[in-house]
C-alpha cells in the first residue's frame, strides 16, 4: 500500500498515453456504437415511408434524458474520482477506501431517481417536443426502457471511475469497449428480428443498449474486485454512508453534475427550436450529435487520464509534472479537433448518407455540419484546460463556462437566428457560443493556475 503510484514517477508523456489511450479507445468504440445504434434505426421499417427517420428522430427526443442519466452518473463519478485520486496522493487511504464505498451506494440512489422518472414522466417529456404520434410512439418506448433498466448504467460509469482513479484504465477500457461491442452486436438482431431473436424496431435499440451496459457494468465489477488492490471494498462501508464523504464527492461532483446537466437542457430546447422548421432539422442534430461523439468522445477519454493525474501530483505537490501534463494534453486535444474539423468540412454528404439520409435531410445537413465544425478546435482547448478545473476541486468554473456557452449564448442566439426563418443561420450560434467559452475558459484557467500550481 505505501509503494508510489505510477502517476507520481512515469514520465508525464508516457503517463498521460497510457492513462488516456484506453479511455479513448474505448470511447472511439462508444462514438461507432452511437453512430451503428442510429444507423440501424434509421433503416426500420414502420407503416410510414418515413418511419426510420421517424425513429431517429424519436432517439434525438430521448437524448436529453439519456445525458442526464450520464450526468448525474458521471458528475458522481467525477467526484469519487477527484477525490479518491488525491487522497491516494496524500497517503489517505482511509479516505480513498471511504470515497469508493460511499460511492456505490450514491450510485444506487441515482438509478432509483431514473426508474421513478421512467415510470411516470416519460410520456410528457417526449410529447413536450413534437406533435406527430408516431414519433412520440416511438419515442416513448424506447426511452421507458432506457430508464427502467439504468441500474447497470449506473454501476458501469462507477466501476470505469474507480478504475481510472487508481490508474487502471486498460481495464476501464476493456469495460466499456465490450458493452459497446455488445450493444453493436445486438442491435441489428433485436432490431430486424435476426436468427432467433424477434423483430423488437425501436424498443429493440433499446434493449441492446440495456444489454451492452450490464454487460459492461459486470466485467467493471470483476475488474475492481480482482485487480483494484488500492481501493479495498466493504459491504459494510458501502451501506454506512459517511456525511463528510458525501460531501467531498459532490463538492465536486455537483457542479460536474450541473455542467452536463446543461448539455441535456440545450438539446432540449434546440429539440424545440429546431422543430419549428421540421422534424427533419431535429433529425439532422441528432446526426450530428452522433458524428461529432468520433472526435469529442476522445477528447473526452484524454481528459478523464488526465484528471487524476493532475490530481494525485497535486496531492504530491509536484507542480512541475502538473504544468508538463497540461501543455501536452493542450496540444493533444486540439490535433483531434481540427482533424475533426477537416472531416466534417470534405465529406458531410456522405456522413449523412450513414443514416439513410433524404433530399432534405442532405440540404439541410451538409451546411450544418460544415458550419457546426468550425467549433471544434475551440472546444479542444475548452475542454483540456477544463480539466484541472475538476481536479483541484474547482468545478464550479467548469459550471460557469458551460452554463455560459450553452445557456447564456447558445439558446438564445438560436432562438433569435431561428427568427428570421433561415435555418442556415441558426448554426451559426455554436461556434459563436464556442467563442464565448474559450474566452471564459481562458480567464478562469488563468486564475487557477496562478492560485494553485504557481504556489507549489
């Protein structure tokens, strides 16, 4: 137990790779789930010649809640993680044991909080964004199982977070990398009614989803109980939650919880926004929420290596490792953005054509995501800069950002675009919003910076 962690002694380079390349695989194969998921949908075959878009569509309205699933998952894990990872870097291992356990049970109360939701609010949250039936059918069948069976989601993201606090992240990796494996295989099987299996359409997407996580949730599990020997679990302490422990979790992890949160109340209203021109303008931001995950997610994946790195050298207060972490995780994260960027400016139309895309669905889509994309390379910097806003326990800058982006500019600079009816010019509000973000990004980092590592 006293032997240094290798965050604390690889070099940082090295680290920082082996730490962030099996999150981002595993998010890589999370982003084709999410793009094969849409694709098959988009191929169902309803009584409506436009059936599969009417059920992309319906995925696109179930979204928001999916990410607020997600949210509250992982703004949770992210305050275990912080957490659990500096009190590693202190030698508290009283503390990180306490972080892990108290965490399992706060999982358990998050899935309960989505089942209630499931039961009784699916119906309206659905109906609240359109007025066709057979989309809202769909809709409503498909996010019902979703919620009702998010236990295993729940568990999934905690595992993969106690996993990567202690540095274990090729086992995170192989976690997630199968659910998603799972899910792909499934998908068509349950969906068309392959083989044995019965032709479920839309509620088929879902129960493969469901299927993908418990899948993944159980090899989380056996991975943390086989080959997590600094966190030691106790049934115990799991069912003996500690007030200060929960309030050092969420200290963190509320704002992380809220940050995310805001993702689900923007896609909401841009549901709603988007809708007023057509169902196939909703349909097209779901495509590009789905083509977009191949770039973010891994961004993402580097970004969640990075925290407890920064927060266990924090612990150790070895700030020039902070400082060497941050520069190349910079650097990193926006290479794939403008590679990103790059994609999404030469080939749209054939992104699109993914989905089994309409005449209209192409007129519309190709300068959407030609114009979307020009935000991409801010958002590489936002987010690398972003992480050591949760590692030394400052998330609430990261709130301030998002709610500043996505709520303060974004919304509202849609809403008045979409007034002039020219639906072109409502994409315009993301990298404008993206703008918006660095600048405040920028400010806060700076702050920090000169608050915390500049101390050391």
């Amino acid at each position: 137990m006293n032997k240094e962690n290798k965050m604390g002694v690889m070099p940082v380079k090295q680290l920082i790779i082996s730490m962030s390349l099996p999150m981002m695989i595993s998010m890589l194969v999370q982003a084709l789930y999410n793009v094969v998921d849409s694709i098959f949908v988009s191929q169902i075959v309803g009584e409506t010649a436009t059936a599969g878009q009417d059920a992309l569509t319906a995925v696109t309205l179930a979204f928001p809640m999916q990410n607020l699933m997600i949210a509250l998952g992982s703004g949770t894990g992210v305050g275990i993680n912080a957490l659990l990872s500096r009190s590693l870097g202190e030698k508290n291992y009283e503390k990180s044991d306490l972080a892990a356990n108290n965490g399992i049970l706060l999982t358990f109360f998050n899935y309960l909080l989505f089942l209630l939701i499931g039961i009784f609010f699916v119906e309206r949250f659905i109906h609240s964004q359109t007025t066709s039936d057979v989309i809202a059918s769909y809709g409503v069948t498909y996010l019902r199982i979703i919620n009702c069976c998010s236990i295993a989601l729940f568990f999934q993201l905690t595992f993969e977070r106690l996993l990567q606090s202690t540095g274990k992240t090729i086992y995170s990796m192989i976690s997630q990398g199968t659910g998603a494996i799972i899910n792909i295989i499934f998908d068509p099987l349950l969906i068309f009614g392959i083989g044995p299996f019965p032709a479920l359409g839309i509620a088929g997407a879902a129960y493969a989803t469901i299927l993908g996580q418990i899948i993944g949730s159980c090899i989380g599990l056996f991975c943390n109980l086989k080959f997590n020997k600094e966190i030691c679990f106790s049934i115990k302490k799991i069912l003996h939650l500690d007030i200060n422990t929960v309030k050092d979790i969420y200290f963190v992890g509320v704002p992380s919880i809220l940050m995310m949160s805001i993702g689900s109340v923007m896609t909401y209203l841009m549901n709603r926004i988007l809708g007023t021109f057509s169902s196939t303008a909703t349909a097209v931001f779901g495509v590009y929420f789905k083509l977009q995950s191949f770039f973010f997610m891994p961004v993402f994946g580097l970004n969640n290596g990075l925290i407890p790195v920064l927060a266990y050298n924090y612990g150790a207060r070895n700030k020039q490792r902070i400082s060497e972490a941050l520069k190349f995780a910079l650097t990193l994260a926006v290479s794939i953005m403008v590679f990103g960027t790059f994609v999404f400016l030469s080939v749209p139309e054939l992104l699109l054509n993914l989905f089994n895309a309409s005449e209209d669905m192409i007129q519309i889509g190709v300068p959407a995501l030609r114009i979307i994309c020009l935000s991409f390379p801010l958002a590489g910097i936002c987010i690398a800069m972003g992480s050591i806003f949760q590692a030394f326990a400052h998330s609430f800058y990261s709130l301030i950002v998002s709610v500043g982006r996505q709520l303060v500019v974004l919304i509202p600079v849609a809403w008045l675009l979409s007034q002039t009816g020219i639906l072109d010019l409502v994409w315009l509000a993301f990298p404008i919003a993206e703008l918006a973000s660095l600048a405040l990004s920028t400010i806060f980092f700076r702050k920090l910076y000169k608050q915390t590592v500049s101390t050391l």
